[in-house]
C-alpha cells in the first residue's frame, strides 16, 4: 500500500546512483545522502543553500545540483 503523502511528505529519490531524502522539518527543507562511506550520511538545509521552501522545489534543487556538479 502506498504510503500517504499527507502524513508523511518524504520523498526518496535516486540520483547519480545515490539514495537521497529530502523531507521537511520545522519549516526547513532537508536532504540526507549518503557520503563517501555507506555508513557516513551527510544532512544538508535545502531552505539556505537551495532556496527551497517545499519538499518538490527540494527534489528539483537535488537534481538541479547534480546536472550542474556531475
């Protein structure tokens, strides 16, 4: 069964062959992905350094990234 997105609003993508999670909390958007070990996962605040404000523009700001770094 799928999950509701309105009571739970994380989204999980792949891109560059990485999991990414990008979800909200406390009015800021986030991403955890992984770092250059499995083990070591890295949280970064889409709000500041992407300009997000929703989880979407959040997932747009993920890819964006990645087109643009490789």
């Amino acid at each position: 069964m799928a999950k509701d997105r309105a009571k739970d609003p994380r989204r999980v993508i792949k891109v560059a062959g990485q999991t990414h999670e990008i979800y909200k909390k406390d009015g800021d958007v986030y991403v955890t992905h992984p770092g250059k070990k499995d083990s070591d996962w890295k949280t970064i605040d889409l709000t500041t350094n992407g300009r997000a404000k929703t989880i979407s523009e959040g997932v747009e700001s993920v890819k964006e990234w990645h087109k643009n770094n490789g």
